[in-house]
C-alpha cells in the first residue's frame, strides 16, 4: 500500500467517526445542525487527527480507542479555523465557502437582506454570519472536549491528555495574537516571526503526536521527541502555506496575495524588506494592509520578492524545518515499527512537497 493510499485510509476512520459522534450530538433541527456538519465534513486533510492516531499506535499498536480523542483534536482545530477566517475576513477555505460565509448565504437564502449603519456591521446577513460562526466555533470546542473526556481511557490519563490540549490551545491563541498584532507592525524579525508561527501553527500539530504518546502511557522523553517532530513539520508546514500565497503554481484555497493584502508579515515579506532599496520597501509597505490594491500591484509586490530572494529563503527554511524533523526520527527510530518510521520520514517529505 502506498503512502497516499495509507493517509486515505486513515482519514476515511476519522471520517466515519465524526460522521457517527454528529448523528448523535445534534445540534438543533435547523441550519445550525447542517451547517456544522458540512462545515467539518466538506475537505480538511485531518492531519492532526492521523498525527494522533499514528503517533500512539506507533508505540501501542492498534486500538479503535484512540479514534476518539483523534477526531476530539480535529474539533478543536476546526474551531480555531472558524474563528480565524473571522478575523482574517477570509470568505473561502479549502476552496469552498468559509463557516461564516456559509451562514451569510443561508440567511440570504432564508430572509431578506437588510442595510443598517450599525456599530460593526452594515448588513443583517453579515452579522448573522459571522454570530453563527463563532457559535459554530464554540461547538467544535465543546465537541473536542467532549471526545477527549467521554473516550475509552483510564481517568489519569484523560487528565494528562486534556491538561497538555489546554496549554496547546491557549498557546494557538496566543499565536493569533500576534499574527493580528504583526498585521499593523512594520518592523517584525524573523525571530518574532518563527515565535509566532511556533504557536499558531506548530504546537497544535506537535501536541498531536505528543498527545498520542500520552495516551499511549509511554515515557516523557517519548512523548517529547514525537511533539519535536510534529512541531518541526508544523512549522516547515505553515512556511510552506505561505509561500504558496504567492505561488501561482500551487493551490492555497484562497485569492493568490491574500496575505499581502492583509498585510502579513511573512518570512517572504521579511527577507525581501531587508534586501529592499529605500524606493521598494516603501512601495511594498504601500501595497501590504491595502484591501484595495490591484492585481498589477500584488504581482509586482511578488516579482519583488523573487528578485530578493525571499521566496527561495523560505523554500530553504521550511526545508530546515523538515530535515529536523527527521533528524527526531534518526534518534527513536530504533523503538518504533519499521512501518510507522517510514509513515513519518513519507510524511515530512509530503509536507515539503506540499502534496498534502
């Protein structure tokens, strides 16, 4: 079986899982209930989840009581996924409608639109969907609880995993902070920058393999290498993400330069701001928090970036990223299954080449 053969059987296992715990936690009978469902059930790569289920049968073997939690993780995950196209006013992920977006069109489906000069919004659809996407958000944080707390295992170890998924989670908050933050900040580093997306990015997806570890009940060091390998590939992952902002050759989901319209501070906007005359840094600084920019000017913000070269930085850098990753496995290799060591050296490779 080969490795994109194995990621669809794993994701197919969290699939029927999520598609079993929705049947029985109904929301309500109305829109609520079918948007969250198709929200969670429309794409995602559930790489957190695999990243769970693999670490812990890696030192465990195989046992469908993991599943649970897994799909907990993948809750958590798409809460914070809701409540980040908020933020980011992004009205597509994975290519489909974000989860306020998706409401906005039930309510034009549902009601008739209505103007108003209020002290956020300017129309109802709007208000109601964005409301019903940070409702949405809350669920898919109860649900994560509720599969971590409700799963098959011992009490003490529920703790354990439930008390490192709090400080993982508070910790992605604390990353989006300062992704706003940096949004209005000329002057980030590149030290800030990899702070930022270590948080936002990489703890969650290194917490899942720690995570599997600990339900697995094996030692700290365990779970300390599995969480280092996880959050090297997060965090070659979230540079990749943002290099194929700027790629028109790869598929993000969302407009090419959307990140510089909002005026993220990426490493690609770092590097080149550093090798920038006085004239190009101040024309890029122009484009960059500019809604209203024209395509013309995010494609000459680009060739400025590759004229740098910023984007071949990255490309370095999230190489990196990756190779440490792998350079964890060299070091536990000995104590895990052939299989599941070649699972994760086919998984940062795939990463890399984002084929995932």
């Amino acid at each position: 079986m080969n490795f994109k053969d194995i990621l669809g059987k794993y994701k197919k296992r969290i699939d029927d899982e999520i598609g079993l715990f929705l049947d029985k936690e109904k929301v309500d009978n109305g829109f609520l209930d079918r948007a969250i469902r198709d929200y969670i059930m429309d794409g995602g790569k559930r790489i957190r989840p695999i990243a769970m289920i693999a670490g812990f049968e890696a030192l465990k073997g195989k046992e469908d009581k993991i599943v649970m939690p897994a799909i907990g993780i993948e809750f958590l995950h798409n809460s914070t996924l809701c409540h980040d196209d908020i933020m980011d006013e992004d009205i597509m992920r994975r290519n489909k409608n974000s989860c306020h977006k998706a409401f906005q069109n039930i309510f034009l489906e549902k009601f008739k639109e209505r103007e108003y000069s209020g002290n956020i919004f300017s129309k109802e659809s709007s208000r109601f969907g964005v409301s019903n996407a940070i409702i949405a958000g809350n669920i898919f944080n109860y649900f994560g609880y509720k599969c971590f707390s409700e799963s098959g295992f011992d009490a003490e170890v529920k703790e354990k995993a439930i008390k490192r998924i709090n400080e993982i989670m508070i910790g992605v908050n604390h990353g989006q902070e300062l992704d706003l933050l940096y949004e209005n900040k000329e002057n980030i580093t590149e030290k800030e920058y990899l702070d930022m997306i270590s948080k936002k990015t990489a703890l969650l997806l290194g917490g899942a393999f720690e995570i599997g570890a600990i339900f697995a009940e094996t030692d700290k060091e365990k779970q300390d290498s599995f969480f280092n390998y996880g959050f090297n590939l997060g965090m070659g992952f979230q540079i990749i993400d943002d290099i194929m902002d700027v790629d028109e050759k790869m598929n993000k989901g969302h407009e090419r330069g959307s990140d510089i319209k909002k005026g993220k501070r990426t490493i690609i906007v770092i590097k080149a701001l550093e090798k920038c005359d006085k004239k190009e840094k101040g024309f890029v600084n122009k484009v960059l928090n500019d809604e209203n920019c024209s395509d013309e000017e995010i494609k000459k913000v680009i060739d400025i970036f590759r004229q740098k070269g910023a984007i071949d930085y990255a490309r370095g850098l999230a190489s990196e990223k990756i190779e440490c990753a792998k350079d964890v496995l060299i070091r536990i290799g000995n104590d895990l299954n052939r299989e599941y060591v070649n699972f994760f050296e086919s998984l940062a490779d795939y990463f890399i080449e984002r084929k995932i």
